[in-house]
C-alpha cells in the first residue's frame, strides 16, 4: 500500500467521521466514495481503512461499519461490486474478495422447518403479529415473537422501544435459524453497532457469509482468533479473521 493510498484513506475516514446524521448519512457517504473510484481505487481504499481500523485509527473505525454495510444495503446487487469482486480477483487482494465472499451459509435451517415451527407458536395472522411486534409493552410476548422465523415479524421487534441489547443478542444467537432475521439485525442502525451483537451474528453458522465477512473486520483481535480456529463457521468467514490477524497494521 503506498502512501498516497494511505493519506487518502485516512482523509476519507477523518470526513465520514464528522458527518452528522446518523448511520444512514455515512453509509450513502461511503457508497458514494466507492463508485466515484475506479474499482480497484475503491478496492484499495476498503483494503487500507480494514489495516487502519485494526490498527487503532479511530475514524476509520467509526468509518468502516458505513462501508461494509453500504456494500451489503445501497449498493447491494449493484454492477459496481461485481466488478469490484473481479478487480480484486485479478489484483490478488484477497482481504477484499472475502469481504465480498457469496454462498449458502455454513448450516442452514430448512424453510418448511421453520414455517412449521413458527405455526406451533403463533395463531395471529401475520399482520397482527407484526403490529405486536412493534407495539407490545409485555416483555415476554416480545420475547416470543423474537423467535419467529418470518424476518418481517423480527423487523417490528427490532423498532419496538422496549427491545433489549440482551434480547437482541439472543435473537443474534439462536439456532437453528432462517438467515433472514439474522440479517435484518445487521441492517438495522440501532442495534448492527453494538459490539456484543456483532459477536453474536459472527460466531452464528446459519449467517450468510455475504454478511458475516462484513462484520469480521469489525470486530476485536481476540474475536478474529476464535472465528480463525471455528471450524463451524463458513470457510471465507475463518479466512478472512486470519488474513486480518495476519496483515501488518497501518499505524
């Protein structure tokens, strides 16, 4: 990495860092970032904030989650990543073909499965299972409908007030799991920034890899050594937390 590519990379950081607005602002700020570069500008760039990151630069800290999270929400499906996918090929930057890693993830939870599971539990039409989900002021029943296998159910519970970090992370935890609730709690601003949920979604084999390789570069060396080492996690996910471990930290 030179150090032209390095300086950018901390001015990118340092304005995203500053932008008010919320999660929302910066994830379109980085998006932008990305698609006004030439993919492999743009694959570099990714690739110095990750070394930044890790190294203790806190604006690329607080800049990396508006990455790796406008790759999977604003430009998601998008022409760009795919080319960004083939830049990264023909560059041999690896760190950035496993943050873009695709596939079934590493155990799955059939869907039948989970429908009839979800029927055992629940009664209500859909719509009103929703409604409670988003309204009800009983922790229990939000509890129960945490559990629900539909991602639009879990949607609600994620935007009801009285949701809990705790619960949160139960939800981020269960298994088995469809993987689509799972991803629903990385798109959500209020609760993908809590360390302790980023954990527990990491270390869940029925995430899709297309996500968890977006949260690894999030998380602390400690972390990045138990994925490494977990051989129930998907094979991108535990090569990624090495090449992380492995990679010499821009200071």
């Amino acid at each position: 990495m030179s150090e032209a590519e390095r300086s950018e990379a901390r001015a990118v950081a340092q304005r995203l860092c500053v932008l008010g607005g919320g999660d929302e602002i910066r994830r379109r700020a980085a998006a932008r970032a990305m698609v006004e570069r030439p993919p492999g500008e743009a694959s570099a760039l990714l690739k110095e904030l990750m070394l930044l990151a890790r190294g203790g630069f806190g604006p690329a800290q607080v800049a990396l989650p508006a990455f790796t999270r406008a790759l999977e929400i604003e430009l998601a499906n998008e022409p760009y990543v795919e080319e960004l996918r083939r830049v990264a090929g023909l560059d041999c930057t690896a760190e950035i073909e496993l943050l873009l890693a695709t596939g079934a993830s590493a155990q799955e939870y059939d869907r039948d499965a989970a429908a009839r599971a979800d029927a055992k539990l629940f009664t209500l039409p859909l719509g009103h299972l929703k409604t409670r989900a988003r309204l009800t002021k009983n922790p229990d029943e939000l509890a129960r409908l945490a559990i629900a296998s539909d991602a639009t159910v879990v949607r609600e519970v994620l935007r009801n007030p009285r949701l809990t970090e705790e619960l949160v992370v139960r939800i981020a935890s269960r298994r088995p799991a469809r993987s689509e609730p799972l991803v629903e709690i990385w798109r959500s601003s209020r609760w993908s920034v809590r360390p302790a949920v980023l954990r527990a979604l990491a270390f869940n084999p029925y995430l899709p890899p297309e996500v968890g390789a977006k949260v690894v570069p999030l998380l602390a060396k400690v972390e990045l050594q138990e994925i490494a080492s977990d051989a129930g996690l998907h094979v991108s996910i535990r090569t990624l937390a090495r090449r992380l471990l492995e990679a010499k930290t821009s200071d």
